[in-house]
C-alpha cells in the first residue's frame, strides 16, 4: 500500500468515525490536511490574512459538509474542490468589490510576530552568488504565477505545486483527462513566457 492510499485509509477511518459522533476524528482529520489547505488558499490568493481566513472558512465548510462526502475519490481530491471553490467566491467577492490588486514585487508582507518584512526566500548561503541568482529567479516564478490568470494558476498548483495527478486533478476541477494535459500545457507556456518577458526586461 503506497503513502497515498494509507492517507486515504486514515482518512476514511477519521471520517466515518466523526460521522458516528467522534468530534476528535474531525480534529484529527484537519490536523493532517490543514497547512494544505492554507497553502493552496494563499497561493490562489497571495495574501496571508486572506488565507488564514479563507483556510479556516474551508475547514468550516468540511465539518458542516463532510456527510455529503460519498467517497468516490480520496477526501484529499474533495478537499482540493472545497478549496477551490472558497477561493473562487473569494476572488468574485474581491472584484465585485474593486479590491482586487496585484502587489508590487517591492512591497512588504505581514510576518508571523505581526511585523512587516522584504519579501525573500530563505537563503542557507546569503553570500553565494549562485544561490541568490537562484533565489532571484524563484521569487520571479512566485510573483508571475500569483499573477496568472485564474485558470492557469490554479492546474498549476495543483500539478507543479501540490504534485497532483492528472486524474486527481481532473476530478478537483471537475474536467476530462485531455482537457487537464493541455491546460497545464498551456498554463506553463503563459508562465514561461511571463518569466522570459520579466527576465529581458530586468536585464535591459
């Protein structure tokens, strides 16, 4: 039995098992899925507050929802689509509500302590030249891909970010296999173009 199928095992353990009343279930069951949840919520949204908050509404979602679960993929799939979905109607709200911005490259994010910080990547080697060109070239893919259109964005995170499958991502996104290929395809086409277009123009 591989990691992934033991996971889901788990899973479902913990998920029947709330459903006959054990709330601990519940709690162990976010316990294994919840960074994953606030990952996926802040790179779809590029804003820690608004994944923390959105995280948690997810979790939310899935304790008042988890009957409606019928266990035809592993709850890590329909959880994925919960997440999705939540972040989706974040994003509408945020446009309907003239709030949507991108951030600048340049501007400072919220640390944990509350305090504000350049954004970096974390660097074993600071004075190294080759790690900093690397560095440099990540925090790059970052901002484009927090930049890509919705669409894309997301296939990548599920595929590039999370290590999905194309099956398991196709039924997050609820989208036929072929489909799924060439989107991501696609997607990474977009980003490497954004990339290069970024890279001429710091060079110049």
């Amino acid at each position: 039995m591989s990691a992934g199928e033991r996971n889901n095992e788990v899973d479902q353990e913990d998920i029947q098992a709330f459903l006959a009343g054990d709330r601990g279930a519940f709690e162990r069951l976010c316990r294994r899925h919840q960074n994953k949840v606030f990952g996926m919520c802040f790179r779809l949204l590029g804003s820690r507050s608004l994944a923390e908050e959105a995280a948690q509404d997810v979790l939310v979602k899935v304790y008042k929802n988890l009957h409606r679960f019928r266990g035809e993929s592993r709850f890590s799939t329909w959880l994925y689509r919960v997440t999705l979905n939540h972040c989706r109607n974040v994003q509408a709200y945020r446009a309907r509500r003239h709030e949507k911005r991108h951030d600048s490259l340049d501007a400072n994010i919220e640390d944990d302590e509350g305090g504000t910080r350049r954004k970096e990547l974390a660097d074993d080697q600071p004075d190294a030249e080759d790690d900093l060109l690397l560095n440099e070239r990540l925090r790059l893919m970052q901002a484009e891909l927090a930049r890509l259109d919705p669409i894309w964005k997301e296939i990548l995170v599920l595929r590039d970010v999370e290590g999905l499958s194309y099956e398991e991502i196709g039924r997050a996104l609820e989208l036929p296999p072929g489909t799924v290929k060439s989107r991501i395809h696609r997607a990474r086409a977009e980003l490497k173009t954004r990339l290069s277009r970024r890279l001429k123009g710091d060079a110049q």
